[in-house]
C-alpha cells in the first residue's frame, strides 16, 4: 500500500457520517427519522428554533478549510467539530443521504456513474446520459425510477410544517453564494417555523479545475465564508448547519484503456469514480486480472472482492436497496494513496470518492441566533 497515506485511511462510520445528519433533523421536526441521528448536531437541536438550515458546500472537507481559511475566521471559530462522508465519497452518494438520510447501499445512487442492470447500461445518475455520452440512458429517468427516494423536505412537510430546497439545480437562477444566503433570508424571514435544505455546488468545481491550492479556490472560500457569516448575523431565531458532501485530493493519474491487456478481461468499463471503481471481471479471467492489476496498481490500490467490500459493509449498514447488489460487479479498486483511475474523457487536477481523511473528512459549521421559538 501507498506509504504516504498507508496511515491516513478513514473507513465508514455510519454513526456519525453525513447521512446522520438529516436524521437529526427529521426527529427534532417530528418527521421520523429513517436512521441514526447525529449527537454532534443532536446537542444543537434541544432548542427550538424558528428557523433550521443546513446549507451544503460541496466539496469543503476539513483540509480544504484549514489550508484556506484562518483559525480566527467564522467558519472556524464557529466549528462544532469534525465528522465523516459516506462511501463513496462524493457528491452523488453524499449529497443523496444528506437529502434522504439514507446510506448509500440504501438508496443506491453510489457514484457519478453507475450500473443500472435493468437497462444493462452505465449511466451518468445526475444527467441520465448514457457513459461517455450526451445520449440519454432511455426515454425515462433511470435512476429516479429504477432507484427512487424520499427526500427530507417532502418528510418535513407531511407533518404540516413547511420546508424548502435552494439549490442551482432545481433554480438555475440561483448561480452564486450571494444569491444562495440571499434567498435562504428571504425564506427565514417569512413567519412560522420551517426547515431549509440549501446547497451550493462550490468550491468543488474549482478544486477540479485548479486543485486544492489554487488561489481560485482561496478567494471563493474567502468570499463563502465572509457571506455566510454575513447571513448568520443577520438571522434572528436561526440554527444554521454548514457542511460539505466530501473533501479533495490533488491526484495523479492514469487512463484504464491504456492497458488494453485489463480491459479484455472486463464486461463493461468500470463505472462509480475514478478514485473507486466497480469492476466486472469476465470468469475466466479473474486470476489474471488480479494478478496483472496489482502488479500495476497494488501500491496505489486495494483490489477488493465485492463479496468482501459487502461484508465490511463499506456502502452502509442498513437493508440494502433490491438493486444495489446487481449495480456492484465482482471487484472494487479502492484508491489508497494519490493515483486515480479515469475510465471516462475527464481528467481532473483533484478528485475524491476513496477513504484517504483528505476525502472523507468534512467539518461542522453551526451559526446560532439568539431567541428562541415559540409556538
């Protein structure tokens, strides 16, 4: 194994990971929680609040804020502590359980790319596009309708309160952190209690792009922090949660279809991320494609039978969803040191999805306001 990041590896804990969260959440509202809660936040919630928001930065893990941003700043000042992503983590898995507050084997929405065998296609799950392409996987949503899920504002709002999402991709006009917070006021200000689920899709993007120690990330971080601080002073009887999905890993890389002699042992190009890969092995190949993958990778990877990775239960711990299984493979290559493994015309400058602290790793951010709510 790697032996730069031999000592740095953060396995699932599904007790105090982001799909806790939400759960907390859930049960304070008298929504019914679908799993555990989060005692990190649990303490937060023992006071009635008007206003509950959980705003998601994707992509900000705990070593992304501490090279950016100062110990005497709001977010750090205002830290409440540290806790984990889930597995895989990324932002399709994550942000899925901190929006249903189901684990990943649960919900099965794994990675930007997955398995679906109902249409025996690997599918881009946020786009519907079929891998590598602009087609559209089929004339429906797939995983919405192969995999679908309850999210937590519906839950919230059959107990009779109100609850909200703000996101870019449900209100596209919504494209910048200053008209995020601003439309989050907007929304606490109104009277009677209510719950917000917000998320803004940076500084992820940028960590792609430019890699952890660009200064287009330091500036963004910057800006986020002294917005959302703005907003939190401004908020009157608000409890304000802010997270992130996952953290970043600047990576090196290489292309799997430059080693033809793997790929002929394959049933299909790998899907998930390029940090884990799920792997359908042809029978009568596996021995040599363990054998010739570490060989190659065994420094930088653990080649894990899928059969394995379940039993450690790795996705979760909760019953798993009827096509979870189906969607694995035979193998999972889990990334352990800074190599990833792009299957796909992407390549990024850092990445995440694997089980190095840089990646699963996520902070606590809790603004309180003073007052407290009354029915």
């Amino acid at each position: 194994m790697n032996s730069e990041l031999k000592n740095n590896l953060v396995w699932p804990d599904y007790k105090n990971c982001i799909a806790n969260l939400p759960n907390s959440i859930l049960k304070k509202l008298g929504a019914g929680p679908v799993g555990d809660t989060l005692p990190l936040a649990d303490k937060y919630l023992e006071k009635d609040y008007k206003n509950i928001v959980l705003l998601l930065l994707d992509g900000m893990g705990k070593s992304i804020l501490e090279r950016h941003l100062k110990e005497d700043g709001a977010f750090r000042t205002h830290l409440a502590g540290i806790y984990q992503s889930v597995f895989l983590s990324t932002t399709v898995a994550a942000t899925t359980s901190a929006m249903s507050g189901l684990q990943p084997c649960e919900h099965s929405w794994l990675g930007w790319e997955c398995y679906y065998p109902s249409v025996d296609k690997n599918i881009t799950v946020f786009t519907n596009q079929i891998q590598g392409t602009e087609e559209q996987a089929a004339d429906y949503n797939v995983p919405w309708t192969v995999t679908p899920y309850e999210n937590i504002i519906s839950k919230i709002k059959k107990t009779g309160k109100d609850a909200y999402l703000i996101a870019p991709f449900t209100e596209p006009e919504l494209d910048g952190i200053e008209k995020i917070c601003g439309k989050i006021k907007e929304l606490c200000d109104k009277p009677g209690q209510k719950s917000i689920y917000a998320y803004w899709k940076e500084p992820d993007g940028l960590l792609h792009r430019h890699g952890c120690g660009s200064d287009e990330v330091h500036e963004a971080l910057i800006n986020m922090e002294n917005v959302v601080s703005k907003l939190a002073g401004e908020l009157e009887d608000t409890l304000i949660f802010v997270t992130a999905d996952h953290g970043h890993l600047d990576n090196d890389f290489v292309v799997l279809q430059d080693y033809p002699d793997l790929c002929d042992c394959l049933v299909r190009l790998p899907s998930l991320e390029p940090r884990v890969l799920n792997l359908f092995v042809k029978e009568e190949k596996k021995e040599y494609f363990e054998k010739e993958f570490n060989k190659l990778f065994g420094d930088s990877f653990i080649l894990m039978p899928m059969e394995e990775a379940i039993e450690k239960k790795l996705f979760g711990t909760g019953k798993p969803h009827k096509e979870f299984r189906g969607m694995l493979g035979n193998y999972l290559a889990i990334a352990t040191g800074k190599l990833s493994i792009f299957f796909n015309e992407e390549r990024w400058k850092s990445m995440h999805g694997s089980v190095t602290a840089d990646e699963v790793l996520i902070p606590l951010i809790v603004f309180q306001s003073e007052g407290r709510f009354s029915d």
